[in-house]
C-alpha cells in the first residue's frame, strides 16, 4: 500500500454479507475497484506515518484525553479484522495476545504494532478482492464504515504528526524520477485501451511526441514520462506504469504501481 491523488479517480449486517462470499479471489468491477484503491491510499498512508514517527514518540497524546499513538495502531488493526469479517465468512486468526487489554497492546514496540497493522490491512485487502460486485446496502454500508474509518484515524494521525513537527505523508512531494527520451516509432506501440477492471478502463494515447494516460473513471489525461523503453511515470502523483509483451513482443498489457499494490491491465484494443 502508498500516496496521494489516484488515476482511478476518486469511496451493517455480518449474516447478510456471508451470503455474498466467494471461495476465490474475483476481478472486482469497476465500483468494488473504487473502494480497494481508496483502502489502498488511507491504509498505505496510515502504515508510512506510523513508520515515519519515532519509536519514542509512540507514548504521545495532545491532550490526557485523547489516544496515543500507539493506542491508534491497536485500535485500527481491531477495527480493520471486526469491519472486514463482515464482508464474508472468513475469520481472523486470533491468538492469546488479541484478548490482552488495548491499553496493554497499545504499549508494544512500535515494529510490532505496524507488522499487526499491516496483517490487517492484508486481511481487508484480501476480503474486499473475493467481492466482486457492491449489490446489497449491508456491503455498502460495511465498506464506508471501514474507509472512513481508515480516513479519520489516518486525519487524527496527521495532526498528531503536525505537532510533534513531522510531514504527514500525503503532503510529501512524489519521488522525484528522472525522464529519458524515446522515439515516437517505441511510444506508438503502446497506444491502446487497457482493461483494468469491468467497467475500469486506462487509455494511452500519442500527442505531440508523448504519451497521455486517462481513465475512463474521468479526469484529464495525464502525461506519461519514460524512465526506461517499457517503465513510465506520472509527475502528478506517486504512480508508475509498466508495459509487458508476449514471446512474440507485441504489447499485450500494462502493470499499474501505485499504494504499494501492482495491478495488471490487459490490452483490449
């Protein structure tokens, strides 16, 4: 999971859930999708702040009233396995240390608190991927219940971040890459539409020498820059492409890498 503004644009009943579980993992369709990448921005960013925040400072809370850090991780590694068991039958693993007092797991080496965060996060990611369609207002209900919580303890966490003098993630510039120049005979192989999900389609184009990417989610199109003859970037957000080819070399798909996950899109035309 990792960063800011997505190229797929931009995201309470167990019993009524179950019904909807499938026993593998399924292409979700274009509004599933929308709800994984949003769980991919706040999930990725909440796992970079608490890493980037110093062991030390775990302990530490504006105000007597309010959480810790460290009692935010335990709280949201709690609450992603309770929102995301409703989205099927599966049950999280449970040991002899989940029945321990929150006050007591909140007090954990920091290590351990983001590896149990990241665990659930894995959870929910694999949960919401056996989901292929949103159908039902339980599921609905589930999954805003589950990113909004990831976004508020993600917004605590940045003010909280703020006033111990640290950069919340989401306000970090993108990686800076480094552009190379290819030919417009290497770009225009890559033209084509791009099959990300049903319903979710990316579409390359040529202009003026360079290639654009848009999706059919909406927004404008959006500059790809070449780091080498198959890897792109954009400028805009943390995000990069990568084409692949068959044996006999022609373009058969491309890799989306952005929030730390690689998602593969298939050439359809």
């Amino acid at each position: 999971m990792r960063h800011r503004a997505a190229l797929v644009t931009v995201l309470l009943l167990p019993t009524a859930l179950v019904a909807q579980t499938t026993s593998t993992r399924v292409a979700p369709d274009g509004v599933m999708l929308t709800f994984v990448r949003f769980a991919d921005i706040f999930g990725s960013r909440l796992v970079t702040a608490f890493d980037s925040i110093p062991a030390a400072r775990y302990d530490y809370r504006p105000t007597p009233a309010q959480q810790t850090i460290g009692y935010i991780a335990q709280h949201l590694e709690n609450a992603n396995y309770s929102l995301c068991e409703r989205l099927g039958d599966r049950k999280a693993p449970r040991t002899a240390k989940d029945s321990l007092a929150d006050t007591v797991k909140a007090r954990w080496p920091k290590d351990t608190l983001i590896a149990r965060l990241e665990a659930s996060l894995r959870f929910c990611d694999d949960a919401m991927e056996r989901v292929p369609q949103l159908n039902s207002p339980a599921l609905a209900s589930t999954l805003l219940a589950f990113e909004t919580d990831l976004a508020e303890h993600y917004s605590q966490l940045s003010v909280y971040m703020r006033l111990l003098g640290l950069v919340p993630p989401s306000a970090l510039p993108p990686k800076q890459r480094k552009a190379i120049d290819l030919p417009v005979a290497a770009l225009s192989q890559y033209v084509g539409t791009y099959e990300l999900a049903p319903g979710v389609e990316l579409e390359i184009t040529l202009r003026d020498g360079s290639l654009f990417i848009r999706s059919s989610t909406g927004g404008d199109a959006v500059h790809l820059w070449p780091e080498s003859s198959i890897d792109f970037f954009v400028k805009e957000v943390d995000a990069q492409v990568t084409f692949s080819r068959n044996t006999s070399g022609a373009v058969t798909g491309l890799v989306l890498h952005q929030y730390g996950r690689d998602r593969a899109a298939r050439k359809i035309r």
